[in-house]
C-alpha cells in the first residue's frame, strides 16, 4: 500500500461523501499511533473524533488535513481543499488580523484575497479588532482568527483539533456560533475534543478512537446503547463505561 | 518567498529594541574601531624609581663620554613614568594597582656601565622590575613592555661599545692617544706607523742578512693586518653589534594593515552575529508560533521558506556590515572604488552565516534555543579561526583549520579582506557559496524530519 495516496473525492453528487480515509495507518518509532482507521464525511455532517489522551485523534486529524504523511491508506480530499485549524493557534501573534488573514489568503492564493479577509472578519466577528496585533487578543479572539485563517480558502471541509480547550464557556458559546454558520453554508466539520458534551452537541455522528483503533463509529444515540449502561445515563458515562469495556 | 520576508521584516519591525540593536550597532562597533585605530595607544603606566648618579657621567677610554641617564630616558622611553624616590613607595603603586610594574634604576649603574663599556668585566648593570603577580595576563603584558624597553636601553649600549671599540681599533691601525680617566693618558704609535718604521730600518741593513729576513717577515704581518682591519673593523663590528637584520616578504603578495584586519574582523564579527542569530530565530520563530506546519501542508515549499529566511537574515547581515564599514572609513581610509567586492564578500558571507543559522534552529523547537545556540557556537568557532599558525602545535592547528573551513568566519574574513585590498574575492566566494549551500540542504533535509 502506497505511504499516502491522495485522490480527490467527488463534490458534485450530493450527499455523497466529500472527504474519505481508508485504512490509514501511522506509527512512530515502535508506537502505533493511527491503526487502519477510515471515515466518511458528507456537506452539512458535523464529525466529533473523541478518546483518551494518546488516542491518535491529533494525528489522524493532521493526516486528514495533509500535515502529517501517513504510513499507508488513502486519503480523499474535495477539490475546493480541506481547512485546518490546528490545536495550537498557529498564528503570528506580533502581526494584526488582518495581517494575519492577508498572508495566509496571498498564500493560499484565494482568487479576491480582500475580500475573502473581509468575509471572515465577519464570519468571525473580528472587524473591530482587525488592526489589533494578536498577541493583544484574548484566548477566544486568537481561536476565531485560528480558525478564519482555516477557512480563507472556502474549504468544503474544516478540521478542527480540539478547537474550545482553552476558552472560557462564554468564549467557547461564540466560538461554536461561528461553526454552526460554517456549518449552515454546507460545509463539513470535523472536530477532536474531551469533553464528550460538547462533542454531543456539535456533532451529528461521533468516531471514537483508543491506542489509535477505531471503536466506534455513529450517533451518539448508538454509542450508548452499545455501552450497556442503564437507560438515562448520560453520553459522558457511556462513554466512559464503553471504553472500560473494551479494555481503555 | 518575498511574501515570506517581508512578514518576517514586518515582525522584526515590531521589536523596537531590535530595531534599535540593528541599528545601533553597527554604529557603536565602527566608532570604537575608529577610535581606536585613529588614536595612539594608551602609554603603560609603570614607576621609575631613578637612583643614578646624574652628575657622574661614564667616559670610554676613547674618550667618549656616555650619560648613564640616557640610558635610563630609553628605558622609560613611551612608557607613562610615575617617578618615585624609594623602592617601597615604587612596591606599594605595584601592590595597589596604581601602577603597571615599578623599574628600579640602581646607583651602582655608572660604575658597573663604565666597567662593562670600558671591556674591565665585572658585572653588568641590574635593573630590577616589580610586577603584580596576582594578574598573570598583565604581569605578561608588563613583561614584553618592560622587556622591549631593555631592549632599547641593550642597543643604546652596546652601539656605544662597538663605537669604543672601534675607537680603539682605528686607534691601534693608525696611532693616538688613549685616555684612562683624566690621569692617564698612553700614547699609543699604531700599526701603520709601526709597518713604516720597520720597513725603513730594513732598508738600511744588508741584503741578505738575517735580520733583514726576520724584520721583513714582521713587516710583511703588518700590512696583512693593515689591509684586513683597515676599513673593514667598523662594519664587522657593527654587524656583530645588530648581527640580525629584518627584511620582511608576503608570500602571498599581500600586505594587509592590521588597521584593515581589525576593520575586517569587526565587520566579519558584526555580519555573523546579525546573520547567524536571525536566520536561527526566523526558522525557530515559525516552529514557536506553530506556523511551520500550516505553512508546508502545502501553502509554501520548504526550499522557499529557508529561502526566505537566508535572504532576509543574510541580506540583514549584510547591510549592518556595510554600514559599519562605511562609519569606520570616517576614521580608517578604506578604498571606496572596491566596494563592490566588500558588498559581494558581505552578501556571500551573510547568505552562509544564514543557511548555517537556519540549520541550526531545526535542531531547536524555539526562538530563544535556537539564538542561544548560535550564538554559543559562533564566538568560539570564530575565535579558532583567529588563531595564527604555530600558535599551537601543528596537529592542533590542523583540526583548527578544518573546523574554521566548515565555518563561514574565516573564509568571509578572507573576502572581505581582498575586497578591502582592492583584490577580486577568488576561492573565498566559492568557498562561502559552497558553505551556505550545504547548509541550506542540511537545513532542507532536517525540515523534512521535522514534517514526518
């Protein structure tokens, strides 16, 4: 199997499925980090990829987005390209917004830079902290200028790793705002997170990963059920009950 | 890449203390070199403690009269005297560091000076030297000043000795009168006069008898001698006097002035910090921010970004050398009309120093790893490269010389210095192009581990 085989998924026969992993597989050194794990992804599906510390959600997420090369599996992407937002704001905090936004639309050769800026800085409700330097931003305002820069290019699908770990509730409540619009434009997202409410309530399917295999893949609803715990229990503790099952 | 560069200037011009470092610089760095190469030296600061007896001068038995307290002016010659009466006051400015050494001139010194000068034996002047042994590097330096000081005050002397004794030389060849103090006076006839009077006794005896033999023998060893010392006796002993003689030949054709190499190694020095830490702090910045992976998932080849780096942190560099080497010719004349090649020689030297700093900072995962990286590396590297040959053993000087090849001090200093010479910059702009090649793909293959 070629170490990552990059193909381009179909965009045009809705709902068909626009990005798609099969059997990708990484390791580093003598630890397995991803184990023949493949997903699918539709426009307008929210996908929350939850698990224990180590699981290998980071490094799926980066495989995904073309970050990281994987050991072998496919990964399919849609033409328009796949937005990243890592989990580490990875974004020049002695520059602007603004300057932030325009670098990485030059670089991403969108076709009306200023105006993909302009549009994100709506998007995100940044315009009037765009002449800001970042580094003069709370946690909340650097992760939407993280995530604007995701989506500059108007990507069919965003990738998010662990995008509301360092916001406070209010901050994390504007953030998901954000993400619901991107969501409503017909986009995709897939997200990494530990808190399984949250995941609960963003997504419309969860994949969970463990010692970097794949254990469960579907709603939320079904998750529970296959957890055995008793009827009413909620998601964190079937979660927490499935994983104990199954030796995590 | 220049999309790249301009973002990385942008952020560099948010740091007021850097602007201010860049340009400040430069600037402190060529006037201190100006300063220092357009004044005189500092004098050393030593006390005379002068016991001789001034109003007893030394006469030579040629007649010749020698001050003992000239002397003691070559020995105190270029030095900042502090003249004190008694050897404990000269001990206690040694003792407190008012002073760098203390020379003590004997009362003894006429005496002994007339003996040695008069060819009587007995010992020769002994001046004594206090330093403070606390401090071996200044004792050192004390030392070679002292040292080169009684040197002078040697040749005074001994040109006075080979002047007496070819006083008595010509003396003896042609006849005089040789003084011993006011007293004694001997009247001495001399060889040529001798030869004369021989030859004219032997005139008068009879061919063939056998004091006419031995009488022509004796003559015929005078005027071998007459015509062995006649002339000759001043520059023999002159050259025994100075035996050594210094005729000084580059054999590479160059004769650079130590102003130049301090003017070189300030730029050289000034060109390596600015391009070796910003290339460094450039790349680590990118892994700090946690841009590097954005950036490579496809949105920049890694060839460009170490690209962009090379050409702002050389370029950088570059410009904060010329612009000393333009404050310094203030003070040093520098030829203008091979700017060009300084400009090249910076340029190139800059590009190295770069890639070697972007090299480096992919060893490291932030800014301030990185520049202290290479900033450890950078001054021992380029003190190795300052080291002359046979300064340590010849094993030592090889391994030296390796390190200072893979290291882009030397071969930017030897540009810069053929730029400064008016010379073209030969091997060492290939040299310096070669260096920041390689480690621009040192720097390529090392990304490539980083993205995996």
């Amino acid at each position: 199997m070629p170490a990552d085989v990059v193909t381009q998924a179909r965009e045009d026969d809705e709902p068909q499925v626009i990005l798609r992993a099969t059997g990708v597989r990484k390791r580093f050194g003598s630890r397995v980090a991803v184990s023949d794990v493949g997903l699918e992804l539709r426009r307008g599906e929210a996908l929350a990829i939850i698990g224990p510390y180590g699981a290998g959600k980071t490094t799926l997420l980066e495989i995904l987005a073309g970050a990281q090369r994987a050991d072998s599996g496919t990964v399919e992407r849609p033409r328009s390209g796949v937005g990243w937002v890592p989990q580490r704001l990875s974004i020049y905090t002695r520059l602007t917004v603004l300057e932030n936004l325009r670098l990485f639309a030059q670089l991403e050769k969108v076709p009306a830079p200023e105006e993909a800026v302009r549009r994100m800085l709506i998007l995100t409700g940044l315009e009037e902290r765009k002449n800001d330097t970042v580094s003069k931003l709370s946690g909340g305002n650097r992760q939407r200028v993280n995530v604007a820069i995701g989506l500059l290019a108007d990507p069919a699908v965003l990738l998010l790793d662990e995008p509301s770990a360092a916001l406070d509730p209010r901050q994390r409540a504007r953030f998901w705002a954000v993400i619901d619009r991107v969501l409503a434009a017909r986009r995709a997202v897939i997200f990494t997170t530990h808190d399984v409410a949250e995941a609960a309530r963003h997504s419309t399917r969860l994949l969970v990963l463990a010692d970097g295999q794949e254990l469960f893949a579907g709603p939320a609803a079904d998750l529970v059920v296959q957890s055995g715990t008793a009827p009413g229990a909620d998601l964190e503790t079937s979660v927490v009950s499935f994983l104990h099952a199954r030796g995590h | 890449m220049l999309r790249l560069a301009l973002k990385d200037l942008r952020i560099l011009a948010r740091s007021r203390l850097l602007v201010l470092t860049l340009i400040l610089y430069p600037a402190l760095v060529a006037l201190l070199i100006g300063l220092a190469l357009s004044r005189a030296p500092e004098q050393p600061k030593i006390a005379v403690v002068d016991q001789i007896p001034r109003d007893v001068p030394v006469t030579t038995l040629a007649g010749d009269i020698v001050d003992p307290a000239s002397v003691a002016d070559a020995l105190v010659k270029n030095l900042d005297a502090v003249r004190v009466p008694t050897r404990a006051q000269a001990a206690k400015l040694v003792k407190d560091g008012d002073v760098l050494a203390a020379v003590i001139l004997p009362d003894d010194i006429n005496d002994r000076l007339s003996a040695t000068i008069n060819l009587f034996g007995g010992t020769p002047p002994e001046i004594e030297v206090l330093v403070n042994g606390s401090d071996p590097v200044k004792a050192r330096y004390v030392k070679s000043v002292v040292d080169a000081r009684i040197a002078d005050a040697n040749l005074k002397i001994s040109t006075t000795l080979t002047k007496v004794v070819a006083s008595y030389l010509t003396k003896l060849l042609n006849g005089g009168r040789l003084s011993f103090g006011d007293q004694i006076r001997i009247d001495v006839l001399g060889l040529r006069e001798s030869k004369q009077r021989i030859d004219a006794a032997r005139s008068k005896l009879p061919p063939g008898s056998p004091e006419r033999r031995r009488l022509a023998a004796v003559s015929e060893f005078a005027g071998l001698a007459l015509d062995s010392l006649d002339g000759s006796a001043n520059s023999i002993l002159s050259a025994v006097s100075q035996p050594l003689q210094v005729k000084q030949t580059s054999v590479d054709g160059r004769d650079t002035p130590l102003e130049t190499f301090a003017v070189a190694t300030a730029a050289i020095v000034s060109l390596m910090l600015v391009s070796l830490m910003l290339g460094a702090a450039l790349l680590a910045l990118e892994r700090t921010e946690h841009t590097y992976a954005r950036l490579v998932r496809g949105l920049v080849r890694p060839e460009s970004l170490i690209g962009s780096k090379l050409l702002l942190a050389g370029g950088l560099g570059a410009a904060v050398a010329f612009a000393l080497l333009g404050i310094v010719s203030a003070f040093v004349p520098l030829d203008w009309s091979s700017a060009q090649s300084w400009l090249l020689a910076l340029v190139l030297g800059g590009a190295a120093f770069a890639a070697l700093g972007v090299a480096l900072a992919v060893l490291a995962r932030d800014v301030e790893t990185a520049t202290l990286l290479a900033f450890a590396l950078a001054l021992p590297l380029a003190f190795l490269a300052l080291v002359p040959q046979n300064a340590v053993s010849a094993g030592l000087y090889d391994v030296i010389r390796v390190i200072s090849a893979a290291f882009p001090f030397k071969p930017a200093l030897d540009g810069l210095q053929r730029g400064l010479d008016g010379e073209q910059l030969g091997g060492a702009a290939l040299h310096l192009a070669a260096l920041a090649a390689v480690y621009a793909l040192a720097a390529r293959l090392g990304l490539r581990r980083l993205r995996t």
